[in-house]
C-alpha cells in the first residue's frame, strides 16, 4: 500500500469518527427530553421503593470472652511447639476449651436461639406494651403496600399435614416459623474478630427499643449456653455428689443413733458379745462418717470448679437504643433507580434511533 493510498484512508476513518460523534451529540439534543422522562420516572420509582421502606436501626453489644486452656504453665512452649507441628497439650494430658470464642457466632445463628428469641417479650412502643418478638415481626409485615403485597401469612396448623410420630429430638418447623427464623438470622448477626478477639453482636430491626431488648436477650442467651456447656459435668457431678451425701447422711445419723441407743441400754453389762455388739455398731458409726465427711468436702470441691469452670464475658459496650435510622440510605436509592432509568432511556432510544438509520 502506498503512502497516499495510506493518508487517504485515514482522512476517511477520521471523516467517519468525526460523523459518529456529531450523530451522537445529536441524538442526545434530540432526545434529551425523552431521557429527562425516563430520569424522572426513575426517581418516582426510586422514591416510592425507598419510602415504603421502614426505617431500620441497629444496635450493638461488643464483648470480650474469657478463653480458657489447661496446663496454662505450658502456653508458651505450647505456641512454639505448635509452630513445629506439635500438640503439646495433647501430650501433656490436657486440651483446650471445645467451644473456641471463633464458633461462638454460629450459637446466635442456630434455629434453637431463632425459636428461643422469638418467645420472648419485647417492648413495641408502637403499640405502648409488651409483645413476643414474633407477634412485633407480624405487626411490621403488615405495614406498607409493599411488605401486604410481598409478605405471605402462614397458618401455624400446617404443620398437621406432616407425620410428627417417632420423630425423635428433632426440630420440624412451620411455615410461619421457617419465614421468621429466616428474619432473626438476617437481623441478628455475631462476629469474632481474631486480632482483637472481641464478639460484636449486631442487632439490626426497625425499631430502636426492640433492636437494643434483642441485643441484650442475644448475649444473655450465648452467656448461658456457654456457660452450660462448660460447667455441664462439673453441674452433673455436684448433682451425684449433692445425693450422694444425703444418703451418707442418712446412714450417718443412723449408725450414730444406734450406737448411742445400745450404750444407753447396756451401761452395767460386762460381757463379752456386748462387748462386741458395742464394736461392730461403732465400727458402723466411724465408716459412715468417714463417708459422709469425706463425700462432703468433694461436694464442696465440685462446687468450687463450677465456679472456675464459668466463663467470664467482659461487655466493652453495652447495647444502646440508637438515635439515628442505619437504613435505608433513600438518597442512594433513589440515585440508583434515576441512573438505571437514564441508562435504559439511552439505549432505549438510541437502539430505536440508529437502527432506522441503518435501515
């Protein structure tokens, strides 16, 4: 190709850029108004999604958990070891806790703590009273002509339908109960921070005084599922031992009351087999407070490790009623609709207007 064949197509090429943009520029004087309708139907659109929103608050309780080793002597060597690959607790004896903080989270995001958080009472200062947490999710879902229209009601019989026979321990939900439990999960959510090792609950629902109950409720409830976990055998123990002692005292008091009724009705006898009968029911009287003493100070042992064994949640932040909505962020709503409205104007029309051209 020779150089003027060269330059002649590039004057063509910048002839045609040239065109394009000049049609483009032209098109969008043309039309601009047709867009601006589009734009304004998008924030008519944009402003009624946003405002048939409820408004939503959030409020959050940040917690730093006790987290408890055995062998505490050896948590140096223990981390050092462990850089090699070796697990020194496990060759000394010992182990640590089962219920890491980092799994803590996923307690608050069981269905046993949705059913649980769900039952308990909640004050609606809509409604200037105490209700369940179920019954305040049924009063917001009938707000708005979006959440009737989106919002289906379920009957709590539809769980008849199904054979609850030899079910075992097992959960069977309704309908009604699957929605709400799906709602807790995604209102309630917990975080380990593994730098920190703090846990933030975050409690996010459309009222302010509800969202700070349920914050609240949400650490009670993972305080004492934890400290349950923890303490279980050493509550189990003091259990045994608490009825073991009772009936060591029982044969205590007894043996001790037969011992002394015999002495009291054989002081003058002399003889031999009283002698003897004296000894066994003295014998008797000795091995039952030995057992009793000695089923008494395990006992105390066992209440004493209950203590130990109960975890320490330290609040760094206390749940707050807040002031100020979290969502939803209506401006940018309402921005998105007016861009995607302006978008699909523009190709709308430019599809329509470029393709007759072409034809």
């Amino acid at each position: 190709m020779s150089v003027i064949e060269t330059k002649k197509k590039e004057s063509v090429d910048e002839d045609e850029i040239e065109i394009r943009l000049s049609e483009i520029l032209l098109f969008l004087r043309n039309k601009r108004w047709n867009i601006i309708a589009f734009s304004i139907i998008g924030i008519l659109i944009g402003a009624l999604f946003a405002f048939s929103k409820p408004n939503q608050y959030i409020s959050q309780i940040i917690v730093l958990p006790e987290i408890q080793t055995k062998n505490a002597g050896l948590s140096g060597l223990g981390s050092l070891a462990g850089l090699a690959g070796i697990d020194i607790n496990s060759m000394s004896g010992g182990s640590v806790d089962a219920i890491r903080p980092d799994i803590y989270p996923d307690v608050l995001s069981s269905v046993p703590f949705a059913l649980y958080i769900l039952e308990q009472p909640v004050y609606y200062s809509v409604l200037k009273k105490e209700v369940s947490l179920k019954e305040f999710f049924k009063q917001q879902s009938q707000k708005g002509i979006i959440s009737k229209l989106f919002f289906k009601s379920y009957d709590d019989k539809s769980i008849e339908k199904y054979n609850t026979k030899n079910i075992g321990p097992t959960i069977q939900l309704t309908d009604e109960q699957e929605n709400l439990v799906k709602q807790i999960q995604t209102s309630v959510v917990a975080t380990f921070d593994k730098k920190t090792g703090m846990i933030k609950i975050s409690v996010i629902l459309p009222d302010q005084i509800v969202a700070a109950i349920v914050a609240r409720l949400s650490l009670e409830y993972l305080t004492e599922y934890i400290t349950s976990y923890r303490t279980e055998k050493a509550r189990n123990q003091v259990a045994f031992l608490s009825k073991q002692v009772s009936e060591a005292k029982s044969k205590y008091e007894v043996a001790e009351y037969n011992l002394s009724n015999y002495r009291d009705k054989n002081r003058s006898l002399f003889l031999n087999t009283a002698k003897i009968e004296e000894q066994r029911l003295q014998a008797e009287f000795l091995l039952s407070q030995t057992v009793y003493n000695d089923l008494s100070k395990q006992l105390e042992q066992a209440k004493i490790k209950v203590e130990e064994e109960s975890p320490i949640f330290k609040i760094l932040e206390p749940a707050q009623v807040p002031l100020k909505k979290y969502a939803p962020k209506r401006s940018l709503i309402i921005l998105g609709f007016t861009i995607a409205a302006t978008i699909i104007g523009l190709i709308f029309y430019g599809i329509r207007e470029f393709s007759f051209k072409f034809k």
